[in-house]
C-alpha cells in the first residue's frame, strides 16, 4: 500500500522528542531590568520554545514581565516571583521545575536574570548553570557581554555560556559579530561561548511587545519571526542533547 | 477533526513550511509512484531546480535516505517529459534532482553520508511542530562528516562557531 505522508507525519506531531523523557532544566536570560528588548525576545522565545513541543515555564520576577499576556501558547505557564536576588530566583526556578516535572513534555524553565544579581553561591548553580546573552554587534556590547561572562564563569564556573546577536542587518553581519565575540572570549579565557543564531528587525519584537501578542502569531511571515524560531530551535536541540 | 480534514491539514502544513525555506519550495507533485514506493512529495525551487521530498519518522532516516537516492535517479530522466506535458513549470532538468529528507532527528550516519554527497544531492531537514497542526522544516548546514570510527559529538553548546538556519 502506497504510504500517506499523514501516516508519518501526525506521529510525531506534537511528540517532537520522539517520546523521550527529559528533565527540566533552566535557561537564564541575561539582562538589565529595564531592558524591554530582553522582555519582547524572553516573551517571544517562551512561546516559540512551547510551540516547539517543550513544556516551557516562565519565572517572571521584574515587573514590567507581570503586565504581558500569560496564556497566549498552550505549553507555556508563568510563575510570577517577587525574587530581589539570585536566590530568590532559584527558589522560583526550583518550584518551576517541580510543576514541569508532572508535563509529559520535556520541561524548560526559563528565568531573566539581571547581571546585577549575579553572585557566588548555591543559587548560581541552580540558576546560571545555562546562560544565554542578546549581543549587538559593535567592540562596546561586545566587551560589556565578555564582562558579563566573567561575572557568571566567577559565580558558577561550569556554566554554559550562549550569545544571540541583535541589532544587526544581516546574517553575514551577524557571523562576523559573533566570530569576533568569540574570539575575544578566547582571548580572554572567558570559556567558550556557544552561538544561538541571529535576531533580525528588533523593531518587530517591539511591536509584538506593545500589541501583546507573539511574532508568531502576530506577524508569522516576517524575518523577524523567522529568527525567534530559528533561536529557539538552536536551543531546544541543545537541551535535547545534553538532557536527553 | 476527521481523518481526511487532518490529512488535508497535515499535507498543507508541510507544503507551507517548504515554501517559507530559503529559497522556497514549491510542491508540484504529491504521492507520486516512482521506483518500488512512492514519492512524499516533489517540489521545485524558484530557478526550476527539482527536489524529492521523503518524510521520515524518527529512526528511519538511514533507509529513508537510501529509499530518496533511488527516487532521485528515478526522477532525474522523466524531468524533460515533466517539462514536455506542463512547459511552464520550466524544471531545471540539466540540474538534476535533489533529496530533501525530513525528520523529526537524524542518526549520525544519515548526517555523514548526507555530508558526503553533498548540498547539491541531499539536503537534511528537521521537522519541528508548531501549535497542533502546523510544521517547520530547520535546514541541516553542512559540517564535516562523522567518521564512523569517532566517538559521539560532544555537546552543541560546546560549539564555538556561529550557528543558524537562517539566510540572506
């Protein structure tokens, strides 16, 4: 009998994992508090992430995450913590993780994390054992993201270390930028720094801010989505390799 | 959602995903009968160039790809005929046939002999869903091969190069 490709296809419809069973692990995004950028690109990748088959929660502790939408993806849920620090956070994260350990879907805590917060101690492994920072492509953002990666090796020095580019116009651009960043992180003995793609016409990711909904269902077509997607898709392969 | 809805569903999902791949990828064909089994679908790219697309579930990819490569010197030799009976579909013959595996993960193996053959012969995709019905296809960037002998690729984050799926 000739195959269907719908016999294929639903089966692994919303079982992307192939019905492996992976822990929840935690992903910090790292970023000053009035960084809306950072708020647009967590928001949107948590979504992405869900819609990627991942049970995805997002511990919101900075107030200006508590005023978005909380139930625009199925997969998605929010936990609202009034942390001030990183152990705060890691309590947060820590009960996170416990509600995810019931999905049958393989679970991913994500946390915004200020650099500000970062500091030695128990809660630095919980939290920063998987980081990840949005980089423009110019020698300034360049060095506060090496410094910044310093910091976090100082807390936690089996930390992972991961780089999205931004503000860049192209993926050629956004090589270079990140060749560069890499090596100077080489240079500096700041570990080695894992690449999460490119996030094209940050002006989108505003946009999907003020009107309250994701790239993903706002605009799907656009560039911009296409990025968000294509990050998250950087990451939850990551996270299937190392938990699965 | 009866069945036949959800096959619909099923098929348009992966026909969008294909036409929003860089270039993109029109299907002109579906389910057509080539050597022994049939063909998922078969599609060409803005310049006429033509590639097979075989759908996989995870673990079958190796014998899907072998299963592709004899589809695609099936299908390379009808493309003047194709070009004959529908002129404006203009299929690059000359470029031959392309194999476009989809799978939701690819063995070592598959990478490698994908590696080997080259971009020009067989491309990999991952299938990755969106919501409940809708599919992304994340195109494989080539990377030196895996010999058999080496032990298993350590972590991707480990990586030190630029990564994405995404093109100018």
């Amino acid at each position: 009998m000739a195959r269907e490709l719908a016999d294929v296809l639903h089966h692994f419809l919303g079982d992307p994992l192939s019905g492996e069973r992976l822990g929840p692990a935690s992903l910090a995004l790292l970023s000053e508090p009035e960084d809306a950028f950072a708020v647009a690109v967590a928001w949107n990748l948590a979504h992405e992430l869900a819609r990627q088959g991942l049970a995805v929660a997002w511990v919101t502790a900075l107030a200006d995450e508590e005023l978005l939408p909380p139930d625009a993806t199925p997969g998605l849920t929010r936990l609202l913590a009034p942390a001030q620090d990183l152990s705060g956070l890691s309590r947060a994260v820590s009960e996170a993780s416990a509600k995810l350990a019931a999905s049958p879907a393989p679970g991913l805590v994500l946390v915004r994390v200020p650099p500000g917060w970062i500091a030695p101690g128990p809660a630095a492994g919980r939290v920063l054992a998987w980081t990840l920072q949005l980089v423009g492509p110019d020698l300034e953002p360049r060095g506060r993201a090496i410094s910044i990666a310093r910091r976090v090796l100082a807390a936690c020095a089996t930390a992972r270390l991961g780089a999205v580019v931004h503000e860049v116009r192209s993926v050629r651009e956004a090589e270079r930028a990140f060749t560069a960043l890499a090596r100077e992180c080489a240079e500096r003995s700041e570990g080695r720094l894992a690449s999460y793609g490119v996030l094209l016409d940050d002006a989108e990711l505003y946009r999907s801010l003020i009107a309250r909904r994701p790239l993903a269902l706002l605009r799907p077509e656009a560039r911009a989505a296409r990025a968000v997607a294509d990050v998250a898709s950087l990451l939850r392969s990551d996270f299937a390799c190392d938990v699965g | 959602m009866s069945a036949e809805r959800r096959l619909q569903r099923e098929r348009l999902a992966l026909r969008g995903a294909l036409l929003r791949l860089t270039p993109p990828l029109e299907t002109i064909a579906e389910d057509v009968l080539g050597v022994v089994s049939r063909i998922d679908l078969v599609a060409r790219d803005p310049d006429g160039a033509v590639s097979v697309v075989l759908v996989a579930q995870a673990g079958e990819d190796l014998p899907r790809l072998a299963e592709g490569l004899a589809q695609r010197a099936w299908l390379a030799p009808r493309l003047p005929d194709w070009n004959q009976l529908a002129p404006p579909l203009a299929l690059a013959a000359e470029r031959g046939v392309r194999l476009l595996l989809v799978a939701p993960r690819f063995d070592d193996r598959a990478r490698a002999a994908a590696e080997a053959l080259g971009p020009d012969q067989v491309r990999l995709a991952e299938l990755l869903p969106r919501g409940d019905l809708d599919v992304e296809l994340r195109l494989l960037e080539p990377g030196p091969a895996v010999p058999p002998t080496q032990p298993p690729s350590p972590s991707p984050r480990r990586e030190t190069g630029f990564r994405t799926g995404l093109r100018d």
